[in-house]
C-alpha cells in the first residue's frame, strides 16, 4: 500500500443527486475501460452487503430511526472498513470505478443543517481514505431528477432536500472535479465520461502520486 509514485489503478469517482444516472455511466466506464484491457472493477457507497451496510439500507429505507452523527459515522465507516480493499487493488493496478464516496457522505450531512455537523466535521471523519484521482459530477437539478421513474422511495429523494445536497456538493469542487450535464443521452454523457477518466487512468497507471482526503 503506498501513496508514493509507482504504477497503480485510478480511483475513479461518481457524483450526483440521487436518479442522475450514475449507476448506469459507472458500468458503461468500466465496461469501456476493460475493452481496452484495463484492469477495471465497479464498487458503490454504501456498501449494503456488509453488517454497517445492512444498518444504513435499514436508515434508507426508513425502516430504522437513527441519530443524525450515528448516520454520518456508519457511512464514513462503511468506506473505512474497505480501506485496505481499496488500496490493495489500486497498488495492483486496477482502477476502481465508484458509484459515490465521501463526497456524498459530506455532502449529504452537511445538507441536513445540523449545528453539530458542520463540513469541516463532517470532512474530518474522512481522513485517512485515498482521494479520487476524478469525480465525475453528474449535473442535473432536483427537479429534473425528481421525474425519474422510481423517485421518493428512499429517506433523501425529496426535493428541497437535494436542493440542499446540490449547494453542498458545490461547495466541495476542486480542481479533480469534472462537471458533465446528466440530461443528455446514455451515450452522448459516456462519450463525455470516456473523455475525461481516460487520461487519468494512463496517468495512474504511469506512476501519478495518489492523493488523500482532504490534502
Ligand atoms: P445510492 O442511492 O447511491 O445507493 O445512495 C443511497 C443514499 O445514501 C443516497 O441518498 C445518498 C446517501 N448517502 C449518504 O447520505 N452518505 C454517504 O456517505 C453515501 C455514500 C450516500
């Protein structure tokens, strides 16, 4: 496991409100990425299948009550407890194509308004994870997502609510970040992600230095 530079995997992360689409451009990339002989696997956050993951499905889809900091925590330690996973596979060179991150964790809590939770603290429970070497936001209003067929049934498709995630997300862009229109077509939006994860990819794979949260 290193952050140093030696040839590696890229982290490679999707970004958005919930609908935009990400799922389906995550599979598209790697599907993309290994036609071309890329060593490339899909994760997403969270990560339902582990016993913290059970707990935050159960939160989702409101069928437990939970402490909005105990939330926040049980997400960040659903990406801690597959830390070393992470780095293992970017050392040996396979790019990981995520649906979401701790972009989405910050950005999620941070919309709630808690005093307590405020960004930099909800940052600060990230420390230690490896930074996205991209984050493909997917641009598309609340409104628009909003009339996506299967809307509402999860704790967060509200609205007002991801109105809030939109200003929060904003607040977090850096230069790492590419913006792209998620209302275009599957495959007009592919040909964008394809655009900017390619080059990045090769640079990972050329020894570029992994980055951490929040350096
Ligand atoms: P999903 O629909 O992509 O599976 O995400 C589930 C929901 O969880 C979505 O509304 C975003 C939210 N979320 C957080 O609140 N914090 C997090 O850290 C992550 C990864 C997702």
């Amino acid at each position: 496991v290193s952050y140093g530079q030696s040839s590696r995997g890229a982290l490679i992360v999707f970004e958005g409100g919930d609908r935009c689409g990400k799922t389906t451009q995550c599979r598209k990339l790697v599907e993309r990425l290994r036609s071309q002989g890329v060593d490339a696997v899909m994760w997403r956050f969270p990560d339902r299948s582990t016993s913290i993951g059970q707990a935050i499905n159960a939160y989702l889809v409101e069928q437990s009550h939970m402490d909005d900091a105990v939330a926040h925590l049980l997400f960040a330690a659903n990406r801690m407890e597959k830390r070393e996973e992470m780095l293992r596979l970017l050392s040996g060179r396979t790019t990981l194509v995520v649906d979401r991150y701790s972009y989405s964790g910050v950005a999620y809590t941070a919309a709630k308004g808690v005093p307590h939770l405020s960004m930099d603290y909800c940052r600060a429970v990230e420390v230690g994870l490896p930074a996205a070497d991209l984050v493909i936001f997917m641009d598309m209003t609340a409104e628009a997502t909003a009339a996506r067929g299967g809307y509402g049934q999860e704790r967060y498709e509200k609205v007002d609510f991801q109105q809030k995630v939109m200003k929060a997300f904003e607040a977090l862009r850096d230069e790492r970040w590419a913006v792209i229109d998620a209302s275009g077509t599957i495959d007009d939006i592919h040909q964008k992600v394809a655009a900017v994860a390619e080059p990045v990819v090769q640079r990972a794979l050329a020894g570029s230095a992994l980055g951490r949260l929040w350096d």
